[in-house]
C-alpha cells in the first residue's frame, strides 16, 4: 500500500482537466475489479457448495461475500466523490452506477440472508443459490458502459482508456495492493468463521449433555 501511494502521488502525473481529484481514480477503480474478483470467488463457492455438499464452501463464499461488499461500498463512495467533480454531481442514474448499486444491493441481501440463518438446515443451499444468480449482475455492470449510452468512462478502449503508460503502472501497483490487502481480510475472516463454527458445535454438544 505505502508503494502504491508513492507511485500514485509521486509517479503518475496530475491529469489536465480535473487535477488531483483525479487521484481518487486509483483507488475507486482497483476497488471494483475486486469486488468483481470477490463476488466471482462467491458464485465458484456456491457451485461448489451444490455439488459437493461441504461446509467450507459456504464459509469462503461468506468471507468473499463480505469483501466483496466492502469493496464495493468503498468503490461506490469514491465513485460518488470522483463523480462530483467531474459531473457536478454527487450521483447519476447513469447505467454503470444503477447495476453497481443493484449489485451491492444483492449481495448486502446476501449477508442478511446469511446473518438471519434463513432457510435452516437447507440454509446454506438456498445461499448457494442466491450467490449463483447474484453474479448474473456482475458482467452485467461491466458491459452496462458499452451496452447503452453512458457518461462513466471506459477504461479498457483501443485507445488505453486515455490513461498514460505512468498513470497505468500506478493502477497496477494500487491494484496489486488492494488486491493483497483484501486477500489477507479473506483469509483471517474465514478462519474466524470456521473457529465460530467449531466454537457452536462445541456449545451445542454441551447443551445436550445437560
């Protein structure tokens, strides 16, 4: 991260129109391909979870799942603060916007449904499901720019996006640090939820002893 602070304000140059608000772009930007990247990890887990039937599967879509939303949060904020000094306006109903709001939506959905226990015994299938079809919004928001008409740049164009050979190495650093970090959140959040899981097991064998 303190790498990808260096090349953000020391190595990439300022840009023309907007100055230094621009900068926000290397965090918003590395902050949605990876909540793309968590919630893809969800829909693996939950296919997993339906053909083998495992617990583990259930446990990493949950701590993707919630990367994944915390990402996206972040992503959906500096957006907003990218986009007020840009569009002069905090949002926009513009399509990249609506499906990533739509998307946050699901997935938040997703973390409920998890936290009520929804479904009982059958609960963990019925999250499967639900982290399956949620991902059906994922390329959709990706696409959203290039399938209507749309203000919100596109990165990926023939022409680079407009981002110079500078601007693209901080990108790729920044992203490789958020990347990392995010990792590390997945890890230690998974491994939280399986102690949490023996922890309940043991409770519940003593509840029967007495």
């Amino acid at each position: 991260m303190a790498a990808g602070q260096y090349f953000l304000w020391m190595h990439a140059p300022e840009e023309a129109s907007m100055g230094l608000v621009q900068k926000i772009f290397y965090f918003h930007l590395p902050l949605a391909w990876w909540s793309f990247g968590a919630f893809f990890g969800v829909f693996v887990c939950s296919i997993g979870l339906l053909r083998t039937g495992r617990g583990q599967w259930d446990l990493w879509a949950a701590a993707l799942a919630e990367a994944g939303v915390l990402a996206c949060s972040l992503a959906l904020v500096t957006g907003s603060i990218w986009g007020r000094a840009s569009w002069n306006a905090w949002w926009t109903w513009d399509p990249r916007l609506s499906t990533t709001l739509v998307m946050w939506f699901v997935y938040s959905g997703y973390l409920v449904l998890r936290a009520a226990n929804a479904g009982g015994s059958k609960g963990a299938r019925v999250r499967a499901v639900l982290g399956i079809v949620a991902f059906l919004d994922v390329p959709l928001v990706f696409l959203s720019a290039r399938l209507w008409r749309s203000i919100h740049p596109a990165v990926f164009t023939s022409q680079g996006g407009g981002l110079t050979p500078e601007m693209w190495t901080a990108v790729w650093i920044n992203a490789g640090a958020w990347g990392v970090l995010l990792a590390a959140l997945v890890l230690v959040r998974h491994r939280n939820l399986v102690l949490r899981e023996r922890v309940d097991g043991v409770l519940a064998g003593i509840r029967e002893t007495y």
